[in-house]
C-alpha cells in the first residue's frame, strides 16, 4: 500500500476488535520507526511505556475518557515529555554522541554550548516542558504514520487524567510527564468510526502558496 492510501485507509480507531493481537515483531518494528522521529537537536526528550502490566493497564485506562476504547487495544504506549531539560540531558546526549561517532568529547564543547544556549531561552520550566512534548509530539505523528503503513490501526489520545497517570506509573520521580497515548491493534468490524468519509479541508485552503 502507498503512503497517501495508506493515510487515506487510516482513522482514529474507536474500537478496536479485543482477540486480534500484534505480533512482537510488528510492535518492535513501529517502535523502530519512531525511535527515528525527528527531534530538535537530536535530544529525543521523552520516554515511551510499553504497559503490558493488567493492573496498571487496567488502572490507566481509569483515567481516561473512554476506558473500553484502551481495553480492547492490542497495545497501550504511553508517551511522556522530560521535565529535566537542561545541561544534564545534552551532556548526556553528547557522551553518547561520542562514543557513537568515535570522536573526542571535546570535540563536542561548541556544539554543547550552542545547545544550551538555545535551551536556557526558553521559558523557565512550564516552556522546557512544552518544548519537550513538541518533540514528543513529532514522534507520535511518525508512528500514526507507521502504522497506517504497515496496516495497523491506531489511535492517539489526550482525554486523560495526566496527574493520575503520573501517579500510577511512578512517572514525576524519573522526571516525566504523561502527555499522550497510542492506542494500537486492529479495529473492530462494528466500529462505526470506520465507515464516515473523512472530513479534511480542501487542500487548496490547507496549503497557501505565498
């Protein structure tokens, strides 16, 4: 299937059938893909959690608006942006970096610099973090985008009670926050979210050529 058709046979999946699973190496796949995702700087500033506990899955699915839509998923991930944005994390970045690259650390300090620049312009904690979850969110866009691809239905989500996912998943302690899910699977026949054409604007309203 070609992207566009693929983007075309995808929608935010409602209902997902509950006795269709994906397999490990679909999953692994889609993860693989998003690990690729555009971040700025390179600093991947989030943490997904794969939870396949039942009792915290049952318990996040609590915070939600439509627990039963989460029930039924093959796979639960939930996305959560950094709180900790700041020298500590690119330093960490760029010892991986070296080591990756094979070059001197030091080779590093103008680019250390520059980075830390640009993070000590934001605005205080509140515009780190929603720094953080706009990376968060070009990730969560590439594996909407890898799933329709490879035929696998999904649906991200907001609806949620973030200070109580923070709280199931222990999530303030490993500074984090609960930002966004990704609901995974196949979708159920009767979901009647999958029949409605689906309402874009006219794309020459979208796109201006200026």
């Amino acid at each position: 299937m070609s992207l566009l058709k693929a983007m075309q046979w995808r929608y935010a999946t409602k209902k997902f059938d509950a006795n269709k699973h994906l397999d490990a190496h679909s999953l692994e796949t889609l993860l693989q893909n998003v690990n690729l995702a555009p971040s700025s700087f390179g600093l991947q500033p989030y943490r997904i959690f794969n939870v396949t506990d039942a009792g915290l899955r049952g318990q996040v699915a609590g915070t939600a608006m439509n627990p039963g839509q989460i029930n039924s998923a093959s796979h639960l991930l939930v996305f959560a942006a950094s709180t900790r944005v700041g020298p500590g994390m690119v330093a960490e970045f760029l010892d991986h970096a070296a080591a990756v690259r094979q070059v001197p650390r030091d080779s590093l300090a103008a680019r250390e610099a520059l980075v830390n620049g640009q993070l000590g312009k934001l605005d205080g904690a509140t515009g780190r973090l929603a720094w953080a979850q706009h990376q968060l969110y070009l990730a969560l866009g590439v594996l909407v985008t890898a799933a329709a691809e490879a035929g696998i239905d999904a649906c991200p989500m907001e609806g949620f009670d973030a200070d109580a996912v923070d709280r199931t998943l222990g999530l303030e302690a490993q500074g984090l926050r609960a930002t966004a899910f990704m609901l995974l699977g196949h979708r159920a026949e009767d979901d009647p979210f999958a029949a409605p054409a689906k309402l874009r604007k006219p794309l020459d309203e979208l796109v201006v050529t200026l």
